[in-house]
C-alpha cells in the first residue's frame, strides 16, 4: 500500500540577490514495509528532499512546486496543527546525529515520557509501561532502570537507540533516517541497521533511508534512487540496481566502492555543483566520461529502462550493454 508520494517537488533557498534552486522535479512514493534508500554525495539534495516531508526547511527556503501526498493529504498545503500532529506520531524523524539530538538536562526516560504524552496521550503508569516497552522494543539492556539514565551515560547507539524508540513509542507509520550510523562504529553501525531492518519486517513501517553506504543500500533497501545536484537521476529497485546500474554516475559510485576481488578503485573527478552553479544541460556532464555535445545542451528526461527502472541519461542504451557486459 503506498502511503507517501512525492511529486515534481521544486525547492529553492532565497540568497542575497538572487533565488537559488535546489531541488529539480523531484519524485518517489514509499509503500508500507519498505525501505527506500536516496543516495549520492554530500550536497546532492537528500536531506533537504526528506526535510521538505515534515516542512523542516529554513525560513529562507521555499517549494515552488510539486507535491508530498500522505495519505490523500498533500503535507505543502496542510495547516500547522496537523502537521504538528503528524511530526513524530505519524512520520518520525531519526536525526544524523545522536550525540546532539537528546537533551543532556533530562533523563532519556523523562524525554521518552514527554514523547508519548504529546502524541499518545497516556500518563502516569501507563506512560511509563509504554515508554518500557519502546526500550525493550529496541534492544536497551535493562529498560526501566535505563529511563532514569541522562544522555551522557549513553553510548553513541543506545543514543540512537532511543531515538528510535521514542518513534516506535509513537507507532510512526513512516520512519526517515538521516543517515543514522554516521557517527557509529562499524560494529554498532550494523547493529542499528539490523534493528531498522527489524522495524521494517515485523511492524510493516516504511522508512525513507538517507546514506552515502552503498554497502549498506545493497543489504537492506527495497529500492535506491540516486540524486545528483538536486535531481533524482536514476531510481530503481535495490537488487536490479546493483546489477543493471544505467546512469555514469551510478557507475561511478559503485565502482568506487572498495572490492575484496583486486579491482582497482576508481575515483569521480571534481565535485558536486553548488546551487549557485548554473550549469546548463546534463549538471553532471563536467565530471562524465561519456559525456556527448547533447549532453550539453539539453537536460536529459527520465528514460524507462527495465521494470521500475528509470535513468536520465541519454547514453541509456549504450550504458545498459556496458552496465551488463561489466
């Protein structure tokens, strides 16, 4: 069952002398128990297309057009008390950083307590038993005696940890992690991966997965869509992606994934545009070896190439024989 869709989303920042846009047409649907995985280089607009859900812009942001559906409800237009309502009780936030995303003032409990309060509406024993069981729900070693505990006698993924429990407290229908091992160490960061993956199978929650982690999308998304300077430039299901990559920049960025099999790494020369980069035509087109005069000149459009799979490349045909032959 779908139950966000995002559509034709144009989204700019107003600087000094001039508005500068960021996000391009941009659109992608999630569906019950489905992990979604929007990836690309810093800077390529994912953060801002996930913050765009919950209307966590900037006040110097503003979206042009397009639209975020929820449920039949399109969350641009929605008034300020319902969107209040659903931050958190109906679509949840896990922030990049859980060092930094839990008041070191308050116990972890009283922060869970306040969550539940407000969008479950339950007090006292009742409260407190709930906010028990999110911290079961999420694997922390003695749950009640851990509510009385302050953020700094957390580790970095029990952090992160109750993070997600205030939003499983809440039965958020859909969770959007922002890149939530960034911080972690590699042991840890499997652990919360696997704790989402959990989520996903055994409540049917969709999540909208934020990374730069190939390796991490290639074990637990259903389904990537690739950004590059506020565009999606390609997006398909996990498995065929992986295996039938089509856009030069998905190449480029799976083959700089470091392989146990002796192959050399290769590197994307140059960066990513600014938004204050105009650049006409293909915004990759700087940095593509197969770079051709249309691409130029012309923005290239979304080209279907295989079942849910889509690429903005000219070069679409050519790639998939090189893409399969690789």
């Amino acid at each position: 069952m779908k139950i966000l869709d995002v559509e034709n989303l144009n989204l700019g920042f107003m600087g000094e002398n001039r508005f500068n846009q960021a996000l391009w047409d941009v659109s992608f649907s999630l569906h019950k128990g489905e992990m979604l995985a929007l990836v690309g280089e810093s800077g390529c607009g994912k953060t801002v297309s996930a913050m765009s859900i919950l209307q966590l812009l900037p006040k110097t942001a503003k979206i042009t057009s397009g639209t975020i559906d929820f449920y039949g409800e399109n969350l641009i237009n929605t008034n300020r008390k319902n969107l209040q309502q659903i931050r958190g009780s109906k679509i949840a936030l896990i922030p990049q950083d859980p060092m930094t995303s839990l008041n070191p003032l308050y116990t972890v409990g009283d922060q869970l307590l306040e969550v539940i309060k407000i969008h479950q509406h339950l007090k006292g024993k009742a409260a407190r038993q709930k906010a028990i069981e999110a911290f079961e729900a999420v694997q922390i070693p003695s749950a009640e005696e851990r509510l009385k505990a302050y953020p700094h006698e957390f580790s970095g993924g029990m952090k992160q940890r109750a993070i997600i429990a205030m939003a499983l407290a809440c039965n958020a229908e859909i969770l959007i992690a922002d890149e939530p091992t960034t911080a972690l160490d590699v042991t840890i960061q499997a652990q919360i991966m696997n704790l989402l993956h959990e989520i996903k199978t055994e409540r049917n929650t969709a999540i909208l997965l934020i990374t730069h982690d190939l390796a991490v999308v290639r074990e637990h998304a259903d389904k990537v869509a690739v950004m590059y300077a506020g565009r999606i430039v390609e997006s398909a299901p996990a498995k065929e992606f992986f295996e039938h990559p089509r856009h030069p920049y998905s190449l480029a960025l799976l083959n700089s994934i470091p392989s146990n099999r002796g192959k050399s790494l290769e590197t994307i020369s140059g960066q990513p545009p600014s938004i204050q980069q105009k650049i006409e035509g293909c915004t990759f087109h700087p940095r593509c070896k197969y770079c051709m005069d249309i691409c130029q000149i012309k923005v290239p459009p979304e080209f279907n190439v295989g079942e849910n799979h889509f690429s903005a490349c000219f070069l679409n045909d050519s790639l998939n024989r090189k893409s399969d032959k690789d």
